[in-house]
C-alpha cells in the first residue's frame, strides 16, 4: 500500500492535539466520573470516552473511511489498507490523581505496523512524532537513543500488570533486577516510557500485558530514534506479551538478564 508517512504524522498530530486540549481543560469534573475495566486498579474516567469520541469524530473527517482501534471503544484493524490505533489518555491513573505525565496516543499501522505516530502531552503541550523512515522527533528536535554500553550503569523504565497476582510476581522480578542496574523508574504512562527510550531519558524499558493502543506510536518513536524494539510475540523468552525498547549497547545484555530474573514468567 502507497502512503504519505509525513501527511500521517501532520493528522496526528493535528488529531491529538485537539484531544488533548479537551482532556486537559475537562479534567476537573472529568475524574469525578470513574468507572473501573479489568480490576478495579483500573481505571477509566469520563474523559477517557469523550477523547476517543473526539479522535474518532476528527479522523472520519480528516481520514474517512479507514477503521479506527481504540482503547475504550475497540475495533478491528483492516485486512488490507490503513488503521488508527489510539490511546485517548494514556496514563490514566496519573491523571486520575494529578500527576502531570500522560498523554494522547495516536498511531497509523498498515498490516499491524506502525508507519506514523504522534504523542501529546496535554498538561505540558509537548508533541512527539515519528515516521517510518523519518526519525523520531520531540518539538521538532531530532531525538536518539542512549549510547549507554553497560548494564550495571542503565536506568531501566518498567510497568505493572493490573492483576494483584500478577503483580506480585512482576514485583519479585524487579526486585532481582534491582542490584543489575543502576535503577529502575516506574512512571505510569508506557507511550511517554517508549518516548523516554527515544530521547535517551531512560536506557530502556519493559512491560507486559500492554495493548495495542499503548505502544503504537511510542515503539515507533523508540525505533526511528535507534532503539532494539521487541514488540508481543516477538520474543518468547519475554513473556508472549512482553514490550522490549533499549539502546543498542545494553539490548542483548537486558534481553537476557530480564529472562534470567523471571521477566518472561510472570
């Protein structure tokens, strides 16, 4: 299929925007509204449904015709041509409680990869974009992964299933690799985690169990900026729903001191 990967990224970003605007300024009564999904650590609010309605409504517009994944209302991707794959609060539970780091998630995937993606945040307005083959970009300054070459010396990001049993044994694999690295960040918001991974705030980053909506423009991101992308399914020893994103100078080392700990059991 022929598409125009920087027209992509320009919706995107246009798209995410608005949306993000709407979840920044409605927040206030927006949490007073919260309905829980799997468990009840997981959350979602009013602003979470009236984001993905406003995505959605904007790329009918701008892009009719071509299926839209969501986190809230789902969907299917297309057999063949493009799909949007969005995330209209990523980091819900921050938002939920304040805390200024999440973000609208908004990616174009043609046979299930992502080619263009934009991340925005709403609390700060920055914008972070890719294309396949573009590189990856924050504001419009050119980002690149870490040069970081050793292990013991690597801050690594993470995230935690929302199942307590789960948990625990996720926690019990942190806890070994605590002593491998030089720490570990828990931050809430797996698109902006893969974001860091780009811009060489953290060195790499791992998580199971997280949907599509949640790393398609983030994996890109890391990608284009020159990171070891391991998406579900791509790496057994991982977990079959294992997201991997490192610099090229500890990959192999994490890879295997992750699988070691447990990390693909959990």
């Amino acid at each position: 299929m022929r598409f125009d990967a920087g027209r992509l990224v320009e919706v995107a970003v246009e798209v995410a925007t608005e949306a993000a605007e709407l979840v920044r300024t409605s927040r206030e009564t927006a949490v007073a509204e919260v309905d829980t999904k799997s468990t009840v650590t997981d959350v979602v609010t009013a602003a979470d449904r009236a984001s993905e309605q406003l995505v959605r409504a904007l790329l009918a517009t701008r892009r009719p015709g071509e299926p839209v994944i969501g986190e809230e209302e789902g969907g299917t991707a297309a057999v063949e041509g493009l799909t949007w794959v969005v995330d209209p609060i990523d980091g819900t539970v921050n938002y939920l409680y304040g805390i200024p780091h999440y973000a609208v998630s908004i990616a174009a995937q043609v046979d299930g990869v992502s080619v263009a993606g934009a991340v925005v945040e709403p609390a700060s307005g920055r914008v972070w974009t890719a294309a396949a083959g573009g590189g990856a970009w924050l504001d419009g300054r050119r980002l690149a992964v870490s040069a970081v070459t050793r292990l013991e010396v690597s801050l690594l990001g993470y995230g935690f299933a929302y199942r307590a049993d789960r948990r625990q044994r996720q926690a019990e694999t942190w806890a070994a690799m605590a002593t491998r690295v030089r720490d570990i960040r828990r931050a809430g918001a797996a698109s902006l985690d893969l974001c860091a991974v780009a811009a060489g705030r953290l060195d790499a980053y791992a998580e199971h169990a997280l949907g599509r909506w949640d790393w398609a423009a983030g994996a890109l991101l890391a990608k284009e900026a020159g990171a070891v992308v391991l998406l579900p399914g791509e790496a057994p020893e991982l977990g079959a729903d294992a997201t991997f994103a490192a610099a090229p100078g500890i990959a192999d080392a994490l890879r295997a001191t992750l699988a070691e700990s447990g990390f693909g059991k959990v």
